[in-house]
C-alpha cells in the first residue's frame, strides 16, 4: 500500500476512535489554498478540537507524535485561524490535539493514542 492510502487508512481510524470517545467529527481534510491542511476539526465537550493525524509503520525514528514539527504546529494554527475565520466561529475554547498510530501496512492498528493538548 502507498503512503497516500496508507495515510487515509489511518486518518479513517483515527476519526471512528475519536467518535467512540464521544468526538463530534466536523470536517475531514480541511484544506485552505496552498497554506495546507487540517486532518480532522470535531468537538469534544464544547471544545473545537484541530486535529493532526499521524501514522506510522513503526516507531524507529521516534513516535509519530514527535513528527509534528513546529512549523507543521504553526501551520495548522494558521489554518485554524482561516477555519474559523470562513465559518464565523467565535468565543469557544479550542484545542489541538494529536493522534498518533502505529499501523502494519496490510491497515491493521497496533497501537492508537489521543494525546490532547498537545500544542
């Protein structure tokens, strides 16, 4: 499986486990231009919640959380800026919050973690 698939099998198992944790899913792959994308956007108790997904094969160069750079940190605050901007979102605390996976390349997870607040 390509890293593109790979990549989107990911992204889909992340979104059910944070359903079945009570995530409300508000959007998938929000893109802005050529400023990048936002994995998923959803609701946790109140909270707008911008989401980086992260999967990985294996955990040989760190886990896929330390992937987050903080350029990729950065980005994703600006897109969340343009989000809320776009759909008149104001006065709600927000949130970012990272899931990483460890996923054998045949899609099956062995390891899932929410780590909220993560920047």
């Amino acid at each position: 499986m390509n890293n593109r698939v790979f990549g989107a099998k990911g992204e889909e198992k992340a979104s059910n486990y944070l359903s079945e944790r009570g995530y409300t899913i508000l959007f998938r792959n929000f893109r802005a231009g050529r400023l990048g994308e936002i994995d998923i956007i959803g609701k946790d108790a109140g909270t707008l919640c911008f989401i980086e997904v992260k999967t990985r094969s294996n955990d040989r160069y760190g886990t896929p959380a330390q992937a987050v750079s903080a350029q990729k940190q950065s980005t994703i605050a600006r897109l969340a800026q343009v989000y809320m901007q776009r759909y008149g979102i104001k006065d709600i605390p927000v949130r970012f919050d990272i899931v990483e996976l460890l996923m054998d390349r045949d899609g099956r997870a062995r390891h899932i973690e929410l780590i909220k607040n993560a920047f």
